[in-house]
C-alpha cells in the first residue's frame, strides 16, 4: 500500500537495469570467511549535533558528503526528527513528516540533480504503524509491505538506499519476527531476502550501486552480518566479537557498523572483503570521545563514515569522519 503526496518517482531506467543482485536474491548460500585485523584506515572525526537536542546520531551519507539524521530519543516526550545538512554541518534542514509522531531519515542519495531521502515514520496522519518512506527532491511518498500487517502493528522501515532508486529495509510478518527486503521503489516492488539459516530476525541495512547488499540475522548463537551479491550469501563476524551489526556498505562493498565486544562494550568497523579469504581485513573504529561506544551507520564511496558515539557523560553524540 502506497501513499502520495503529489510524487511522481523519478528514477533512471539505465542504471536499474545495470545493478546486479537485487534480481536474484532466492538462491542462498552461505561462505563462513577468513578474518584478519587491520590498522585500515585513519579518520579525522567531527562531532554533528543539532543544538535543539542531546540525543543525536547521524543516519547517512552521499557521495557529496550530504548527510541525514535524527535528534531525540523516540520518547513521547522527545520523539524522533530527522534533518538533512551539508558541510560544514552547522544548519540542519528539517526533514519531518507532516502529523507523524516521528520520522527518522535513515539514509539519502544524489545524483543527476535528483536528491532521495528514504527511511520511516510512526504513526502518520489516520494511519497507525510504522511506514517506509521516500522523499524525492522534497516530495514525499509513504508505503508499507502488505505481509507485514495491518493497523498499529504494521511495521515496514527502509534503512538504505542507492542511486538507482532501490531500497533495502525489513518488515515484521504476522509471528513477529522481521523479514528483509528489497524494495524498487518505482514499481512499489517488495522481495523478500533469504540470509542463511537458521536465523529468527533479520534486517537489509544498505544496498550499494551495483545491488550488493548487507544486514544482519539475529540466530541462537549471537547475531552476525550478512552480504548479498548475485544472489549468493555469506556471514560475518567480527573476531571475537559477541555480536556483529552491519549497518552500511559502499561501492567497494567495504562494510560498517558496530560489534559488541565480550564486556558488552559497542565498537564500530569497517570490514573489506565481505566475502572471505586472504583479502579480508577489519577495522575496530572507535570516535575519540566514545567511551561508553560508537556505531557506524553509513559509508561513502570516499570512505567518509556517520553514526553516532556515546560519552562519559551518557550523552549521545553524532558524527562524521573523513578518511586521511
């Protein structure tokens, strides 16, 4: 079910039909790679935060550095809004849905004078849920998975998406457990992804421009990460690590997110080398100020990393950091 607001989505028919993977997601299968550690790659950080609140993070980055965000905590009281800024980040656009109880703009892509903004809402205007959203050039649409219910347990979110106008994202089925998806968000078409099992939750965090995608699966074990290409699945986990999060991926398919160490304690990575062997390699990326931890939400094709980082103070900042 759809939407609009006026929107009529614009999206070029020549790179959709060169992405390769998000056609062909039904074939598992499953690749348990080598790891390595790394000293990778130096970062010069730069804390991003909306003055309006001290509860910050930031979501996603484009190749022109442009980023999204959200301020609040999702409480009644401090309910989530997302922002748009471009360096030097010091003014943030307002990017909130009109009569929602919350917006959170997960990640944006631009190019050819064409800017998309994608992530979801709670609780819209006479409809109950949660329901995925794409802004294009300013103008909104609004959608959800028809599997994933009706009413206020609908939930679809969108939590990445590439130039070429697909999205990846979950939607939560009839049993409660999350589904990942692809999304093409022209024909408001949804495909299920099918990570290895056994898993009971899952979630597709990002999709790069040539239709690779990463995400997560939550099994009995821990959670660990997943990277979809051609249709062919493998799993990762950073060494040692309790659990492995991946939240973003670029067109090198270098992937980041965060892990949680044996302390409970919450790091973020950059991994290159999704699927394995002697080409693998991982980084723990922690933000300077980031005692109580760090998590990366999104990666650029110029290896300019967001997310967000938590003080001694338990406050909770966002971030953006340009490689060396």
């Amino acid at each position: 079910m759809m939407v609009r607001s006026g929107l009529t989505l614009i999206v070029m028919a020549g790179i959709l039909s060169g992405c390769s993977g998000v056609g062909s997601v039904a074939s598992p299968s499953s690749v348990v790679p080598q790891t390595k550690k790394s000293s990778g790659i130096s970062f010069n950080f730069q804390t991003v935060d909306d003055p309006a609140s001290p509860t910050n993070r930031v979501n996603g980055i484009d190749l022109l550095g442009d980023i999204v965000g959200t301020i609040g905590n999702g409480n009644a009281g401090s309910p989530y809004v997302s922002y748009i800024s471009q360096p030097p980040y010091t003014t943030f656009q307002n990017e909130t849905y009109a009569g929602a109880k919350g917006t959170v703009a997960t990640s944006i892509s631009s190019v050819a004078g064409q800017t998309i903004v994608a992530g979801w809402v709670n609780n819209p205007p006479q409809l109950p849920g949660v329901w995925a959203f794409v802004q294009i050039n300013g103008l909104w649409t609004i959608f959800r998975d028809r599997k994933g219910g009706k009413g206020p347990n609908s939930v679809t979110e969108i939590l990445g998406v590439n130039d070429a106008g697909f999205a990846v994202g979950y939607f939560i089925n009839s049993t409660g457990n999350q589904i990942p998806v692809v999304i093409t968000i022209p024909t408001e078409k949804f495909i299920a992804l099918k990570p290895p099992p056994p898993f009971t939750n899952a979630e597709a965090t990002g999709i790069n421009n040539f239709g690779d995608i990463t995400g997560w699966e939550q099994r009995a074990s821990g959670t660990v990460g997943f990277f979809e290409q051609a249709g062919k699945y493998y799993t990762f986990s950073y060494p040692g690590a309790a659990s492995t999060y991946a939240l973003g991926i670029n067109s090198q398919d270098q992937i980041v997110g965060y892990y949680v160490d044996s302390s409970n304690a919450k790091h973020g990575f950059v991994l290159t080398g999704p699927k394995g062997g002697g080409g693998q390699s991982w980084q723990s990326v922690d933000e300077t100020n980031g005692a109580q931890g760090t998590a990366i939400a999104g990666i650029n094709d110029k290896d300019s990393i967001c997310g967000y980082y938590v003080d001694a103070n338990g406050a909770q900042h966002g971030f953006i950091a340009t490689a060396n």
